[in-house]
C-alpha cells in the first residue's frame, strides 16, 4: 500500500464531523493514530479503557451525557470482548446508541499473521454483520477517507447505531508521538523476565502473557538451553494469563505454578485478582511486569503507575504482595514467594522498550500445548 492516511487529516475530519470523544485499547495497526490521538484530543475527551468492551460502555455513557458520538478504537480481537455492550447496550433493540468503531483488522484472509489472528481476522466481517453493525474499510486516501467517514456518522446518528471502520495494516502514515511514559525505571522487561526464569526450579511451570513477555521468555530458554515444555505461551486471549495459571494450579498441587502478566494484561480482566485472592492455592504464584504501558503494541500509557498493585492484591486476598524494581530485589523477593504459601504476587516496576531483533517463537501454539501438557503429566 502506497498511499497513507494521515493521522492529522483523519483526526480533524473526524472532530469538524462531530467525533470528540475517543476511547478503546491499542493496536499496533493502529499505533499512529493512538498515539495522535493521545497528544492531540482536548483533555478528558480521550481514556484509554481497562478493555474493549469498557470502552464501548465509555463512548455509550459520553452520548448519554452530551448527544455526541465517540470512537471507540480496538483490535479486532477486542470485539470477543465488545460482543456483550454491543448486544445488549448499543444495539437498537435495546438503547440504540451511536458510535463509531475503528477495528485494526489483524489476520486478514491473505496477509500473514500471527496464529491468534488468523480466525477473527477471517470472521471480523462477518462478525460484524451478526452484530447489525454496517462496516466498510477505511481508505488510505485522506479525501475518501473522510468522504467514508461522513457516510459512517451519517449512518450511526441516523439509526442510532454503532457503525465500524475496518482499518488494515499499513493505513496510517508515520507518526512520532511527543508523549513518552516517562522512564522512571531502569529496568527492561526481559531483564525482568530473565531474573524471574533465573530464580525457578526445572519442575516449575510458567504462564506467560500475550505480548512481548512470552516472546523473550522463549529466546531466554532458548538461549539458556532450557526445555521449553514448562512455559505455556498465552500468544492471544490477553488478560486471561492468570486464570490458565491458576486452572493449573488447582489441578496440579504438587507443581509449583508462576504467571507472568503485564500491567495492561492484568487491568484488562482485573477481576480475575479476586478470584486468585480467593481462590487461589497456596502454589499459585503472580509476578506482574508493570512497565505503565501497552509496550507491545505501541507504549501507549496504562493506569500501571497511578495504582498500587500490591495493595490491590492484598485486598483481594493475596496472602502477601511485594514489589521490585532492580534486579537484586527481583531476587530476594523469588527466594521470598517461593518460601511462602500462595496466593502471591511479585509487582516489577519496569521501563518500556524491547529489542528490535527480539524473535517469535519456532513452534505454534499447539505444539506448545502438548509439549506443556506432557511436561506437567511426567
Ligand atoms: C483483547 C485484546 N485487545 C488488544 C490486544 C492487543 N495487545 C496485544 S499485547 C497488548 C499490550 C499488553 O500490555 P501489557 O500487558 O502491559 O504488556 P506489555 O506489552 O507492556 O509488556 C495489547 C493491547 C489483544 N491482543 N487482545
């Protein structure tokens, strides 16, 4: 794809049509735009939601208030989590409320993706006509970008309905956003990934988060020769990291099972914590990467650094919660946790940014799985 789209020219075709309001959870696809609009949407007009759902809820709760209609952005795997608000809240059987949907559209029949991608990027389409909601891909062309664009809100507000624009790899142009998450830790994630693995028996099992984490906690074992039938790899389904671990857990008391999670994992399904406060066993054992951002897609800013994940923790009924953020206290509080019965959770305040070579792993996720199932069954 030659031609680009602007970010300037789509954000201001969007705000001179009404569209002030801006919510949803990043994308890579949409990593230009995102971070557009993070440096330009006038203060409070722009919130990056727990998950995509929540979001929907966000853009329906500005249109109550105002009459406005939001943009709520997504990857199109973020629809598994849209499905219910957008059944049963915007939905003309129920409220009817309009807004527009900007959906990266990952594993797009044709282009080669990831794995997790590939079946909602052959049923996005789809997907969305079950919904009732009308969809067209947003062109790269600034003129019929906007052109499509005013067909969209004319759609949404005269049928009081959200209405989609499709956005396929390469849409956006380049753009350099003028607001970093400040870097006020030194350390990288996979120099906290490695000290973790580092602080781990053989027989120990690892669940690992959608993202960057898995990738560098695979060349990690790689390169240290370790076998890789300990780690299950959540390469999709992101948040859920910590329910698989403590699924496994349950199940396996003699195995002394660990999750490693991300900040935005982590306030993606946040209740989950409850259910390992309560429920979780004592080999059950949480370490949280909290690097304040969605680094994998973008480093677009979380809430990471504004809340206190210890005290949430405890709250919700983890035994004991503890936080590092250089690589000495990494290891001081490993030998801590795993002297201590769990629930417990391990928060690392780290710093965004990742190896431009960093690999994918070899083998597909099945493999994985029957590698991993057979490790815990020996
Ligand atoms: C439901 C869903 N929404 C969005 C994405 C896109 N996505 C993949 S990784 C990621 C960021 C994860 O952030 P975090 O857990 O903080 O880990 P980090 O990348 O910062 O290490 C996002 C938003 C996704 N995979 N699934």
């Amino acid at each position: 794809m030659n031609v680009k789209l602007d970010c300037a020219s789509f954000f201001n075709a969007l705000t001179s049509q009404g569209v002030g309001y801006f919510t949803g959870v990043p994308d890579s696809l949409l990593k230009e735009f995102c971070a557009y609009v993070q440096d330009h949407a006038a203060g409070g007009r722009h919130i990056i939601a727990a998950n995509e759902g929540a979001a929907v809820a966000l853009a329906c709760g500005h249109h109550l208030a105002t009459r406005g209609i939001g943009l709520v952005y997504m990857q199109n795997s973020g629809l598994g989590n849209a499905v219910n608000p957008l059944t049963s809240l915007t939905s003309p059987l129920v409220y009817g409320i309009p807004l527009l949907l900007l959906v990266g559209w990952r594993g797009e029949p044709g282009v080669p993706d990831e794995p997790q991608h590939r079946q909602m990027g052959e049923i996005t389409e789809a997907m969305l006509s079950t919904l009732g909601v009308a969809h067209s891909i947003l062109p790269a062309d600034d003129l019929e970008a906007a052109e499509c664009l005013n067909a969209a809100v004319r759609h949404c507000t005269a049928e009081n309905r959200p209405y989609a624009l499709l956005v396929k790899a390469g849409t956006f142009a380049p753009y350099e956003s003028r607001a970093h998450v400040e870097a006020s830790f030194s350390l990288t994630r996979e120099a906290a990934v490695c000290a973790v693995v580092d602080s781990l028996t053989e027989h120990d099992v690892v669940v690992s988060t959608t993202g960057k984490t898995s990738r560098e906690l695979y060349e990690y074992r790689v390169s240290k020769g370790h076998d890789l039938s300990r780690d299950f790899l959540t390469v999709g389904s992101m948040g859920h990291a910590s329910q698989i671990a403590l699924g496994i857990a349950g199940a396996r008391p003699e195995r002394e099972v660990y999750c490693i999670d991300g900040d935005g994992s982590t306030i993606m399904h946040m209740g989950s914590m409850a259910i390992v406060g309560t429920h979780g066993p004592r080999n059950f054992r949480h370490v949280i990467i909290n690097n304040g951002a969605h680094d994998s897609v973008g480093a677009q800013p979380t809430v990471g650094f504004q809340m206190d994940l210890p005290a949430v923790a405890v709250a919700c009924g983890y035994r004991y919660a503890m936080c590092a953020s250089t690589i000495d206290q990494i290891g001081q509080h490993m030998r801590t946790l795993t002297a201590c019965d769990g629930p417990v959770l391990l928060e690392i305040k780290a710093r965004t940014g990742s190896r431009a070579d960093l690999g994918r792993p070899q083998s597909t996720p099945e493999q994985n799985k029957f590698a991993f199932m057979d490790f815990l069954n020996a």
